[in-house]
C-alpha cells in the first residue's frame, strides 16, 4: 500500500473515532504527543490526546447510534518524505469542521501528530 493510501486509511479511522465515539480508534491514529488545537463557539480549545479522547468517547450516544449522516470530504493531501498535510471537512457535534492534520510516519506507521480545527459553521 502506497503512503497516501495509509494516510487516506488512516484519515477515515480519524472521522470513525468520533463518528462512533471510539477511545481506541482516537488512540490508534493520534501519535502519543500530538495536540488538538482550534477554536469552537465558546474560544480557544488546546487538547492533549488524552484530553480528546476522553472528550470523544464521552460522546454518547455516538452520532452513529444517533444514525446522523457522515460527512468527510478530504480536500488536499501532501507528502513530503515521512511527513505530510491533509485538509479535510467533516461534520461533528451539529458542526462543520475545516481540520487540518498534520501527520509524521513513525516506525512504519502514519499517525496524526498535530490537529489544528476551525468551526465553518452548523452542519446541515
């Protein structure tokens, strides 16, 4: 499988994470240091994984059990050796998001190393 094809693998298990509020899957595709960055309605929100993935999970019922449509558009992807940027649109929360992942390849394996996100407006 070629580069950008684990990085797309790994981006749609980034949206199942919280699709389907999923602790294990956050933790499969977030590098242990990466942060989440960005601003929603109520300010400036700074993450650690940990952090997120307990905000995920938290998430019950999942936006799957609540059966609302997924939405992720991947717009742009870039690689350069063991590193690369997406930009990718998602809906979560009744939110659309504009989230831009940075990834860094580690042993082999694609992880997302930072999340920076930015609220477009309601999702709908």
């Amino acid at each position: 499988m070629s580069d950008e094809q684990e990085i797309r693998e790994t981006i749609q298990v980034y949206f199942d994470c919280m699709y389907e509020s999923s602790a294990a899957k956050t933790h499969a595709v977030f590098h242990p240091n990466a942060k989440i960055t960005g601003y929603l309605p109520n300010g400036l929100q700074q993450m650690t994984v940990g952090d997120f993935t307990g905000f995920v999970a938290g998430q019950k019922p999942s936006a799957k059990e609540k059966g609302e449509k997924a939405r992720l558009d991947v717009l742009s992807l870039e690689l350069a050796g063991s590193t690369a940027v997406a930009r990718v649109r998602d809906d979560y929360l009744g939110m659309t998001f504009l989230d831009t992942l940075s990834f860094l390849k580690v042993d082999e394996k694609w992880s997302i190393y930072n999340k920076l996100f930015h609220v477009e407006g309601k999702s709908g």
